[in-house]
C-alpha cells in the first residue's frame, strides 16, 4: 500500500499521474487507511528507500511527457508490489518543499531539408519512497 504524510496523519494514496494537469505527479487520497503522524512512527520504522526518476525524448511533445509519466508510475507500481505483508510504501517528498515535476527541454534539430523540434523530459526531483514495516516487539 502506498502512503503520504497530510498534515498530522498518513493517509492511503493512489498515484494520480496527469501530464495536463499543473501537478503532473500527484497522488489522490483513496480512504483505506489513516494513520496518525505520531502513532505511524510509533509503530512503524524504515527499513529501505528509493529514489526513481524518469526520462524520455521525441518529436511530439505530449507523447514524450506522457511517456515519462507512465515510465515513473511503472516503477512506482513495481515497487509496491514487492511489499511484504505489513509494508508500506510512503511517499517522502514534501509538496511545497520537493514536489517532483516534469521538467521540459527542446531543441532544433536540422537536417539537409528540414528542421524539427525534438523534446526532453525528466523527473525531477526524484521521487523518494521509504519502505516502512511494523516494528518487532
């Protein structure tokens, strides 16, 4: 299950990637757990992190960026799907503070005949993600 820090409690998420909307990686709240912030880290402890980017280039530009948003929400679901029973996946980033994003590039290529606008895009910051499992004891 993938979670993410709201305020003072840690709510259940899904990804909620959208290349058109102004937050293109963001996550929806789907109500199958809230956890107190305070009670989470009480009972909860790390034990391994993530880091996941991605990238793509071309030709049509809402293509490239669709592309890059579904490479990283294929990691995102990879990751999640190795959990062990009890783990958690929680969303580390910050929203004001490190809120990842797709960031663009272009530049003009030319040939012989023609010119043509290739994009670039990428991830960044990464996407941070700690797996967290109940503490022993």
């Amino acid at each position: 299950m993938i979670v993410r820090r709201y305020g003072s409690s840690i709510l259940s998420v899904t990804p909620n990637f959208d290349s058109r909307a102004m937050t293109e990686i963001g996550f929806t709240r789907d109500g199958r757990l809230t956890i107190p912030t305070a009670d989470f880290e009480a009972t909860y402890e790390r034990t391994a992190g993530h880091s996941i980017t991605a990238q793509a280039d071309g030709v049509v530009q809402g293509e490239v960026e669709e592309a890059v948003l579904s490479s990283l929400e294929e990691q995102l679901h990879r990751i999640a799907g190795e959990l062990g029973d009890g783990e958690l996946l929680l969303v580390e980033n910050e929203p004001a503070k490190d809120q990842p994003k797709t960031r663009g590039s272009q530049t003009t290529v030319s040939d012989a005949a023609e010119s043509r606008i290739r994009f670039e895009y990428v991830v960044d910051p990464p996407l941070r993600l700690g797996v967290y499992q109940r503490r022993s004891g």
